[in-house]
C-alpha cells in the first residue's frame, strides 16, 4: 500500500470529536483525555449551543461530547443536541454531564442522544462510550443504567420522605434538587430562596443525616428516592 494510501486508510478509521461544555477545565480535560487515545481525535471545543453548531458544521465531527447543563445559557444541552443532529445527522452524541435526573436522561435520547454518561465516569467507560456510539451503538453509564430500568420495571422508591422522615418538606426540596446536580446557586434560583438560605437549609441536612459530605448526603438522597422525577414545590 503506498504512503498516500495508508494515510488515507488512518484518516478514515481516525474517530473525529468535538468537545462540548462550559466548564473550561473539564472542556480541556477531555480534549486531553481523548485526544491521548489511539484512533481518536478531538477536531474543536465549544461551550454553547452557537459554537457547538457552527463546530459541527465547519468540522463534521464522527461525535459530540455533549454536556446538558451549559451554564446560565438557554437553550440547554438538549437543546444543542438537537440543533447539533440537524446539521448533522450522521453524528453521535455522548452526553458527559452531572445530571441524572430521569427528565435529563429521556430528554437527550429523545432528542437523539445515543449515549449518556456522569461526569464521575473513568477515563475508560468514557473511552469504551465514545467509541461504541461512533460505532453506532446505544449505552448508557452503569448508574444511569439502573436508574433507566428501574423506571421502566416501577422499582423505584416511592415516597422518599418515608426513608427520610427527619427533614422538613423544604429540606426534602434542597436535598432533592442537590442529588440531580445543582449546585447552591441554581437551587435558590429553583426554590426562590437566598444563596444563604440554601446553605443554611443544606448545613441543616448534613446534620440530620450525620453526612460528613455534600456526596455523602447526594448518595443517602438516592437510595432514598430522591433525585428523580419529583418537582420541588415553591413557597
């Protein structure tokens, strides 16, 4: 095979990526982490919906890695999935993001998602993702996974204040919105409450539960239901 010929055949089996978030530190720290693995190339980055489409556009990337919670911007990550896919349709979309609320997670394969890991996966699970949705296939992370069949099979918790029944209603709203991946300030913004309010409402929690941890405090909310599909209530 001559030398044109064989770099050809590389550029065709070279997967081409374009790194979506707003977070610069993670944005770098997946283009560093992808472009490390043999085959994989990340082609741009962007950190908005604008940016992602004129990125697809110009670089007709193989995948999107796609976060859904793209600061204070509207339209969101779902959103730019969708607009991403209709510029080009031959593309996949890896969501890579916090949220993993059931909403998040049917609203991106929806709108044409064909994967969707947290940001706590390993630099393997997002390597082995990427290359499955390149190749056409659909997965999901091991946490997402579960949570996706318990959905479907009615296994989930069904009334989270039972399991936790030393919070008030307010606290269970905090502690709710907490384990689908907002932070402080988006809580107040959701609940219409102080930045100081929420923290005080979250120092309140951590002491309930005996959680050493905002984590700690996230993982007891899971197993206790919430973090899903309830809608906090507003004063």
């Amino acid at each position: 095979m001559s030398e044109n010929a064989e770099r050809d055949s590389t550029e065709a089996a070279t997967v081409r990526i374009i790194v979506v978030d707003d977070h610069p530190l993670f944005r770098m720290g997946m283009s560093a982490l992808l472009g490390s693995l043999p085959g994989l190339r990340v082609e741009a980055e962007a950190d908005s919906l604008a940016s992602a489409v004129a990125a697809t556009q110009a670089q007709r990337p193989d995948v999107v890695v796609m976060d859904l919670h793209l600061g204070d911007r509207t339209p969101s990550g779902v959103e730019a999935t969708r607009e991403v896919l209709r510029v080009r349709p031959d593309a996949a979309v890896l969501v890579v993001t916090m949220l993993d609320d059931d909403d998040s997670v049917f609203a991106a394969m929806r709108a044409g998602a064909r994967g969707y890991l947290l940001k706590g996966a390993s630099p393997a699970e997002i390597e082995r993702a990427v290359r499955a949705v390149a190749n056409g296939e659909v997965i999901l992370g091991p946490a997402v996974a579960s949570r996706a069949v318990a959905h479907l099979t009615g296994t989930r918790s069904a009334n989270p204040a039972v399991a936790l029944p030393e919070l008030t209603a307010r606290e269970h709203e905090v502690l709710d919105l907490v384990a689908r991946g907002l932070d402080n300030l988006a809580i107040s913004r959701r609940l219409v409450l102080s930045p100081k309010t929420v923290r005080n409402h979250l120092s309140n929690i951590l002491t309930k539960l005996q959680a050493s941890s905002r984590a700690e405090a996230i993982v007891r909310a899971r197993q206790a239901g919430l973090g899903e599909n309830h809608r906090p209530e507003t004063q």
